[in-house]
C-alpha cells in the first residue's frame, strides 16, 4: 500500500485471514473482538450519519468509530475527553515524569499472568514513591501520582512499564503546608529503584506461594519451588532501571504531556510507513543511539502478533490515581492543595475533538467555507445512507 495513508485496520483487513490460519485456530476471543473493531472502525459496517451544508448542499457521510481502547484511531479523541476532565486536577507547579521498567524476565512471566502482573506493576511503583517522598530524609510529603501502563517497546515487543507524572511537591504530615521539591531534582532514582525491586520480587513471590502464577510452555521449569527461588534470587541482583525526566511546565504543557501518554495504543498510525509484498514497515526510536529514527520491518503475520500482544485483561484499569489524586480523596485534597498554594485553577485548554463531537459551529462547510454542516441523516450499522446526492465517504469520525 505504498503511495496512501496506511492504518492498522489495512494490515488487519488484508492478513487477518493469514494471522488466523499461523495460529491453526488458536485465536481468543478477545484477540478476534479487537480485529474486528479495527477492521470495521469507521465503515458502513457501524452505520453513521450524513452532514449537509445549510448554504451549499455539500455532503459528508461520516461512519462511526469503534470506541475500542486498542484501536489507533479511536484513542486520540477518548484522550482528549479524558484530559479535559482532568483540568481541575492540576496543580500551577512543576510536574515530574518518572518511569518503572521491569527486566525482561518479568515481561515473560507477566504475558502468562496479565493481571496479576501489572496489577502489581502499579501498587510496587506508587508505594515506592509514595515511601520515599514521605521520609523526613527526602521530601517528607504526601504526593500525588498519576500512573500509566505501558506494556509496549517501539519493535512492539513486550515490555510493561509504568509512567508516572507527579506534581512537584506534596502536603505536609499535618496538611497544614504545600512543601515544594527542589526545581530540578524529585526523588533519588536509584533509591526508588531498589525499593521498587524489593516491593515488586515480594508480591511476586507471595503470588507463587499461592499458586496464582500461571508458568506454562518456556516458563514451566519455574513450576518448581527450588527453581521460582533460584530466578527471584537472580532478579534481586540485577539493578532496576527507574528514570526521572526534567520538569516541564505548567498546567497547559502538563495537558499536553499527559495527552500523549494516557491513551496510547502499542503502535500509531503515523508511524506506520508501508505495506509491501506481505510486509509492515515502520518507524521505531532507537534509544540505544540516542533516540535515532530508524524503519523496521516484520512479517504482516508477526506485526500482528505483536501487536494483540499488548491486549489488556477485560475490566483491567491502565490509568490510575494515588496519594492525594486518589479518588476517593481527589477533590478534598486538590481543594487543599489549592489553597495552600494560592492559586485559582487553570483555565481549560481546548484539545481537538473527534468530529462525532463537534458542534455545527465549529464545523465550517470543507467546500463553500461560508456555510455549516448539519447532521440531516442517521443510518444504522449495516445500512448504506438514503439515495441522496452523497458523494464518496470522506473525513469519517
């Protein structure tokens, strides 16, 4: 598909039949909801509705989106949904991004045990910063933490870790002060990185003594208790890789920042560069050099398999909020913080919406720009618009 804009969905209506037949039936039934959502986002397969221009008659048949939370196209508006109902959360401070990354032998044992392993992924990276920022030794605060599951690399393979963005500073013991961190410093990265390590291998191991770890196929040797003690022994030796960014700005460039990271899926669209002769090729960040850009190409077959590698479990929450952003305290702490802090809320930042959810007054008519489009016609999943003079689908939502 040289030469034209290619998404996911292409890969997916083109080799899901190849995809299906390398697995020899072995597809799961959330693996085929997730192809079947992306193949049929945004066609006549989800019905839509026609707009018309009150000055014009210009028509736009717009089909509707699959609203899946693995589906490229759909995630860019849900992320701005999500990011305007966080406005009031933020706080006219510096904001530090701190990342949690797991050896890759964990990413083996958490593919068989989803759930269970991220689950613990989240609480052993909150409760580490939430320890050291509260020593007297560090900041001696209670912070706020928002966390983010990645469980994606840029070649796709798998690779969880946790992004947290985390105001700088926190309330003191007695909530009676807003005691800030240091400009360019939050918390000491290798301090966090062992208290993480230790938190993560202890639920781990607790996890294996209760027999919730499934170990099966490669894994299947760590089945035995000698040889579970042998690997988490190893782990305890290995250096734990946490990473603390700069601050950035304020409120606005938080927005914009949480916007790129809160509703990702495993690969974007724009990355995507070519689908030839049975092969996906893409674009991937080499940070080994420094961040270089480089095109990387698999096996449409194997593109696929790596991407449903980043499914997430039914019901499992990606985004979630400690310290004082808990949510069962959010609103009477920020309402303290703010206070404390002197400062009125920040006013909402305006991101671009999904055209499902634009009003007719910011949608100016794409061929006499003079007039507005209004939605004259609804049509149901499977059903084609009424013989009006409708031109071919254009920019669908």
């Amino acid at each position: 598909m040289a030469g034209s804009v290619l998404e996911v969905a292409d890969i997916v209506r083109s080799h899901r039949v190849d995809y299906e037949a390398a697995r020899n039936g072995r597809v799961t039934h959330a693996e085929r909801k997730v192809l079947r959502a992306i193949e049929t986002c945004r066609t006549q397969a989800l019905g839509g509705h026609v707009d018309e221009c009150d000055n014009c008659g210009h028509q736009v048949i717009s089909y509707n989106s699959c609203r899946n939370r693995h589906c490229p196209k759909c995630q860019a508006s849900v992320s701005a949904e999500w990011v305007d109902e966080r406005q009031e959360d933020l706080l006219p401070v510096p904001y530090f991004h701190v990342v949690f990354t797991v050896p890759r032998e964990i990413a083996a044992v958490a593919q068989q045990n989803k759930k269970l392993v991220y689950g613990i992924l989240f609480q052993s990276s909150a409760e580490a910063i939430r320890e050291i920022a509260a020593h007297p030794k560090h900041l001696g605060v209670e912070v706020g933490v928002v966390a983010v599951l990645h469980t994606w690399g840029q070649r796709l393979d798998h690779h969880p870790h946790i992004h947290c963005l985390i105001p700088g500073g926190g309330l003191s013991p007695d909530r009676s002060r807003w005691l800030s961190s240091r400009p360019s410093f939050f918390l000491p990265v290798r301090v966090l990185g062992s208290l993480f390590r230790g938190k993560f291998l202890h639920r781990l191991r607790k996890s294996f003594e209760r027999g919730d770890l499934v170990l099966k196929g490669g894994l299947s040797s760590l089945a035995s208790p000698a040889q579970f003690r042998s690997f988490a022994a190893s782990l305890y030796e290995r250096k734990w890789v946490v990473y603390s960014k700069p601050p950035f700005g304020g409120p606005d460039r938080v927005l914009k920042y949480l916007a790129r990271y809160t509703h990702r899926v495993a690969i974007a669209n724009s990355r995507l560069v070519e689908l030839k002769d049975g092969r996906v090729y893409f674009i991937w960040k080499d940070y080994a050099h420094k961040g270089r850009r480089r095109v990387m190409n698999l096996g449409a077959v194997e593109f696929l398999r790596r991407f449903l590698l980043h499914i997430l479990p039914k019901g499992f929450v990606r985004i979630r909020h400690y310290g004082f952003l808990a949510n069962r305290c959010r609103k009477e702490r920020l309402e303290l913080c703010q206070k404390l802090l002197r400062a009125q809320r920040s006013q909402p930042l305006h991101a671009a919406a999904d055209e499902t959810h634009s009003t007719e007054e910011t949608r100016p008519c794409p061929a006499c720009r003079q007039g507005r489009m209004l939605c004259v016609e609804v049509f149901e999943a499977g059903e084609s618009p009424s013989k009006r003079r409708v031109p071919s689908p254009d920019d669908s939502t």
